[in-house]
C-alpha cells in the first residue's frame, strides 16, 4: 500500500516524481476504461436527442425535451478525443478531523494530487476549485507541467487562518460556470455542509459527476469521555454530548449510517457515481477500482 503523505514535512510538489510513478497505473486506467459505462458519456459530446428505448439509462433521458413533447426522450452523444478534468477540494475545518495519523483533507489531498498527475500524463487540461468558508483558489481546466505544479502547491497551502463555514455549494456553481465543455468533475469533500444538492444535480446535467465523501473513523463512533462539550467547527455552535452512554453512541452511529446511505441514494437519483474513502483507505486502490469498473463495464 501507498502511503503518500506519510511525511507531512514534505510537500506534495517535492513529492511530484514520487507521485508520477505511483499514479502511472491509475493514468493507464483512466485512459483505457475511458469511463463510457459509468457515466453519461464521459469524453463524448451532445449531438441530439432521439426517442427513448427501453433498457437505455435513465441518466441519458434529456428532462427538458421529454417535459416539451410529452414522451421520453435520451441525449445523443458523439465522441470528443479530449477529457477534461476538474477537481472541487473541501478544506473546511471539518475536513481537518483525522483520528488515525490523517486528517480527512489529508486523504482528499493525496487523492487530489494522483488525479492531478495522471490528467497531466494523459494530456487531459485540469482545473481546481479548494475552498472552506470561502473560495480560496480556482484555476480554469488547462493542460501543461505548470498547471499541475500549480495545483499541487494549492493543494499544500492550507490557509493558516481558516474560514468557519464551508462554501460547497458556492464552488459547484463555481465550477459550472468554469466548464465551458463536458469534464469530468470529482468532488472530494464529507458533504458536512447545506444546500450542495441542487447545484451538483445542476452541474451533473452537463457534466459527469464523481462525489467522493471522505469518512473518519469518529464520524461512526466518538471516543468515549463522559458528558463533554463539542463544538461544531462549521457552525461554531457547542452542545454537551454524553458520549460514555450506550444510546447515544447507537444513536450517533445510526445517524452516520442514514446520512452516508441518504449521500449515496441522491446520488444515484441524480446521476453521479458516489464513493466512500476513509481516512484509513487507500485512495490510489478507490481510484483504480473506480476506473477498471468502468474498463470491465
């Protein structure tokens, strides 16, 4: 297994030739399953529509023209030779939490970073929107070394002064409004946030969509220290939890279980392939298994 930001006194830019050869799978991956069976036609283009078959995905069904004629229709897609990528990094306070060495932005870096490289060795332009309570750093999709040292530096300058909050929604439209052609846009956040939902279902109509929500260990299970007060690192707002008592403990575990399984139903409604990383999981393996789903599709 990987381990890439094992030494947290190196930055991911002095890591950038590591981080090539452990990501040459993942580019070889990305390029050969070509991501035609999970998505909507990742690397194709909209060319019209035609009356709907039984059996073709839903996700194809063109609601505005269906709405219009009063009868399905699916959107026609044509091949495009270029892949466009573009990554929306959470670095909200809540992103900060780790309880095994890595905090959940350390894991979304570290996935970042290997997306960044492999779109560079498959020539796909790459863009990047990292935020927190406000927008921090955005770029427009280009190709190039430069871009990726680029976004790889971001990727490293955490603000020292942290916005409370977090803007998710604010850097998906962002992001929609940046994409001037379909691109492939993963989404690397723990969703602890509002009003996300339509502007992801809004991006995901023009472009296909990977949210991958990042997990620790005390999103299930809080350590067990008595009545103690926690803070709500988004918000601001303290509450004293009894995290000792059984019921509570239940209670916290099941409200984690409907939260993940709700993130992941509204997903699939929507079109966008959801995933679960934790902050002990390898994302190079997620990654890989992700793509050579779509390569054995």
């Amino acid at each position: 297994m990987y381990n890439i930001l094992s030494d947290s006194e190196d930055s991911l830019v002095k890591k950038a030739t590591y981080l090539r050869i452990v990501a040459r799978d993942l580019a070889d991956g990305m390029k050969s399953g070509n991501f035609r069976s999970l998505y909507r036609g990742q690397g194709i283009e909209f060319s019209g529509v035609r009356d709907y078959i039984r059996g073709d995905d839903i996700r194809s069904i063109d609601w505005n023209v269906t709405a219009r004629m009063g009868r399905p229709y699916v959107k026609i897609f044509e091949e495009e030779r270029e892949l466009q990528i573009f990554l929306i990094v959470d670095r909200s306070l809540s992103m900060q939490i780790g309880s095994h060495g890595k905090t959940k932005y350390d894991i979304a870096a570290e996935t970042a970073a290997l997306l960044t490289i492999a779109a560079e060795m498959n020539n796909c332009p790459l863009g990047a929107v990292f935020f927190d309570g406000e927008i921090h750093f955005s770029c427009n999709p280009q190709l190039g070394r430069e871009r990726t040292m680029l976004v790889l530096t971001h990727l490293d300058k955490v603000p020292e002064n942290k916005v409370q909050g977090s803007v998710l929604s604010n850097a998906i439209k962002g992001a929609a409004k940046m994409l001037t052609k379909r691109s492939m846009v993963i989404i690397l956040s723990d969703f602890r946030s509002v009003d996300w939902q339509k502007p992801m279902v809004t991006l995901a109509h023009e472009n296909d969509v990977i949210a991958i929500r990042i997990q620790d260990k005390m999103d299930e299970e809080l350590p067990r220290l008595g009545s103690v007060p926690f803070t709500d690192c988004e918000t601001g707002e303290t509450i004293i939890l009894p995290s000792s008592a059984e019921n509570f403990q239940r209670e916290w575990k099941a409200q984690n279980e409907k939260s993940l399984k709700e993130f992941q139903d509204y997903c699939m409604k929507h079109g966008v392939y959801a995933a679960t990383l934790d902050t002990t999981g390898e994302p190079l393996q997620l990654l890989n298994s992700i793509f050579m789903a779509a390569k054995q599709g």
